[in-house]
C-alpha cells in the first residue's frame, strides 16, 4: 500500500487491540475523500487478523431488502462476525499405506470389498474397508507409500503426503510431491481438533429442518429471537465447560452513511453486548443529514454514536504518490507504460480523480495493442483522455447543453407564456414556454399569435 502513513499506523493499534481483546464496545470509523484507500486499510486489518479472525464485508445498502427487516440484516450480520473456536477431541488412524487392495465384483452388481495395510515405525495391522471409505480412498488416489489419517467417526482421509522411504520412486512422484516421516507410536490416537463456526451458521442449522444442508441453499430469511437465545445459552455453557471460546470478528460497513437513524440506534445498543464484534465502518461524507432525519451530523451519523466511535482519518494522496500507485496498477493490470505517459496520467489524476486514471490505464491499453504498440505513449493517453469523459468535464458539458436534454428543470418556469396548439376542430390547449399557434392540419403553415 503507498501512503496513509498516519491512517495505516493507527489501524495497526487497533489491530493489536483486537487481538488482545480491548477494543470491545467501541467501533473504528474510517474517514476521508474518495480514493484514499478507506476500503485498502479495512482489507489490510483483516489480513493483519489471520483466518481464524471473521472478517465480514458488507455495503450499508445491503441492510435495505424486501425480503427482511433492516435490524435482522443488521442482525445476522452480526453474528456472521462472531466466530465460535469448538476443541473436541476424536479418534483418528495415522499410519504409511504399504498395501491397498479394492476388489470389484466381475459382474458389477455386488458390493466392493478392500483392505487396507497401515503401517508405523513401531506395528502394522490390516484393516477391512467398508463402502464410504473405498470411495474416499479412490477419491483421493490413495497408494502404497502415502502417509494417510483416517477420521474413524467421519470416515474422512488426508493425504500428509509420500513416505521418504518413497523417495526413490521417480514414477509416482510428481513436482509437487511432499515427503514426510512415517508416523511412530501407535495406528489408533487420540487428537483435538478445533473447528471455527460463526454464531450464525449455528443460527441457520438450528433453525431449519434440512440443518446443515440449510447453509448452502442460500435463502435463510428470518431466524427467530428464541433459536438465537438458546444459542447463545449453549454457547455460554461451552465457555464455562472450556470445550469453546469466543473469537470476536470485525464487521466492515461500507458507505455508511446510507445508514438510516434506526439502524444507527440498532448499532448503538448492539455494540453494548458482550459478544459484539468490532465494527468499522467508511465514509466519504462530510456535514451531512442523517438518513430518515432532518438533521445535520458530521459524517451523516449520529453524535451519540460518533462518541464511542475511534475516528482514523485518511487524506487525499499527492503526486509522488498517485504515481506510485498508477506505476503498480499499470503492473497488475499488465500494460507497459512509457514514463511520459505514466506523467500524463499522473496529471490526471490530479487535475480529476485517481479512479478515472486508473481506468484510462485499461482503455490505453487497449488502444496501444490495436496500433500495434507494447507500450502505451502519451498518444494514446491522449486519445483515451479524448472519448471517456471525467466528472468535471461532463458536468461542465451539461451545464452548456442542459437545454437539449429531456426532463430539464430551469430554475425559473414563467407561468405567463403559454403554447396555444390548433387542430382541426378549432381545439385550444395550453403547454408550453412561448406565445405561439401551431396548425397541426399537415399544410405546414405556422401563424404567430
């Protein structure tokens, strides 16, 4: 990232206190002009934070839907943010494959048979395969010399990889092959597993027949108060047994300020609780009203919730800077700028915005490669510059020809001129900006009144 030196050390403190758990109750507000990297520094956060951390990203208009209320949105979104770290402990089978055998019945019609040989630096015991985990074994390609873990309860197989007793067999290696050790000890072990659910996907199981199966068909709709309720009391039981602790996550809303005053008030109460996550929030709003109000607050949200709010504060970037930016744009975007035209662009993006830039490197682009170009001169800039309008530019353009589009609002209508229109049966009708009388009998004499 280039720039925001200020804006990035300050979302560094906060993610240090995320991770130590004193930043609850509070929520970050991330501030500045459009395209100042608002939305870059929440991604970095939610880098910084790990996988183990939810990270939910979401726009403030996505709370606007007909198929729920905005607090049951807000709601879920919520708890999407709120992961659950579960440690159960189960059985599990780790050993190097020294025989696999699936026999097929000849007439296709029975059920397949195998055996399975596991071996550690210490036994080796034969084992009888049922159907599952033949076809778990055939899916994952399982062979003599792979280092393999059965889940006994789910039947599930990982391949840890080739046995360096294996190392020698060039014909099944590939480039990509991992070799380790052959496990030691016993086949049988018990191992804690840890797995990390959001409070909602537990909300969604609990609240629909299909239970897991709901998670993947999309439409959850509204989830009851008492389903989140007994929740919550399990989850609170499962902390208290230590077999699960809670993993507060970040909410990011974009555009905040599309928020209306009832969810603000929602947002206000839900940062109270216990189990609410940290919440940030972007906007690129100054004095502004309160969406559903007719109030005037800073950011277009409200001052009791600006209050609990930590405030990070971004400014618009300067010239070294868009440079930069555009130099590594124009590299992921894999179009070879010349430095002069990497100049003209910068001056662009100064004199307009660093968006419209960043799009006239694609477009440049393209033009070079139908000239025949490699790299994209400052003809080409110009000639993009020329066909794709900026913001300024197309304000100033229908400032001057605002009269020649349709659903025009002058500011002042003068009431007292009138178009009285004829028709064949002497037929009067008033419409219109200037005293005039037109003939609609086809002749095409207009007489002027």
């Amino acid at each position: 990232m280039v720039g925001q030196v200020a804006a990035r050390r300050a979302a560094g403190i906060v993610v240090k206190m995320i991770n130590e758990g004193k930043i609850a109750g509070r929520a970050v507000l991330l501030a500045g002009p459009p395209g100042s990297g608002k939305t870059a520094i929440a991604m970095g956060i939610s880098k910084a934070l790990g996988s183990d951390t939810p990270f939910i990203n979401m726009a403030a208009s996505e709370v606007f839907s007909l198929e729920m209320s905005k607090t049951e949105a807000l709601t879920q979104a919520l708890r999407k943010a709120i992961g659950i770290r579960i440690k159960e402990e189960t059985e599990i089978i780790e050993g190097e494959v020294v025989e696999i055998l699936i026999e097929t019945p000849a007439s296709a019609v029975g059920q397949r048979t195998g055996k399975l040989t596991l071996k550690t630096t210490e036994m080796e015991t034969i084992y009888e395969l049922g159907q599952k985990m033949i076809d778990n074994c055939i899916k994952e390609k399982i062979q003599a010399g792979d280092v393999v873990t059965f889940d006994k309860a789910t039947g599930r197989i990982v391949k840890m990889g080739r046995s360096f007793s294996r190392a020698r067999d060039y014909d099944a290696t590939g480039a990509q092959t991992r070799f380790v050790q052959c496990p030691d000890g016993e086949l049988q072990k018990r191992k804690e597993v840890v797995h990390v659910v959001s409070i909602h996907e537990m909300d969604v199981i609990n609240s629909r027949a299909q239970g897991f199966l709901a998670l993947f068909s999309g439409d959850t709709g509204e989830i009851k108060s008492e389903i989140r309720e007994g929740i919550n009391v399990k989850v609170g039981e499962w902390r208290e047994e230590g077999k699960a602790e809670v993993v507060p996550g970040v909410l990011f809303i974009d555009e905040a300020h599309m928020l209306d005053i009832e969810c603000f008030s929602f947002m206000n109460r839900a940062l109270e609780n216990e189990m609410s996550p940290v919440i940030i929030m972007a906007t690129n709003r100054g004095m502004t009203r309160i969406r559903g109000t007719t109030y005037v607050s800073p950011h277009g949200i409200p001052i009791d919730l600006l209050d609990r709010m930590v405030i990070i504060k971004t400014n618009s970037y300067d010239q070294q800077d868009l440079k930069k930016i555009l130099a590594i744009r124009s590299e992921e975007e894999d179009v070879d700028l010349e430095e002069e035209a990497l100049e003209a662009l910068t001056k662009i993006a100064v004199d307009s915005s660093l968006r419209y830039a960043i799009q006239l490197i694609t477009t440049a682009g393209v033009v070079a490669k139908r000239a025949n170009k490699a790299q994209v001169s400052v003809a080409h800039v110009r000639r993009v510059y020329s066909l794709f309008l900026d913001e300024k530019r197309s304000t100033k353009y229908l400032e001057q020809y605002q009269n020649e589009y349709m659903f025009d609002e002058p500011d002042e209508i003068d009431e007292t001129k009138k178009v009285v229109v004829k028709d064949d049966n002497d037929g009067e009708a008033s419409a219109g900006t200037s005293v005039e009388e037109v003939d609609l009998t086809g002749d095409g004499d207009a007489h002027s009144a």
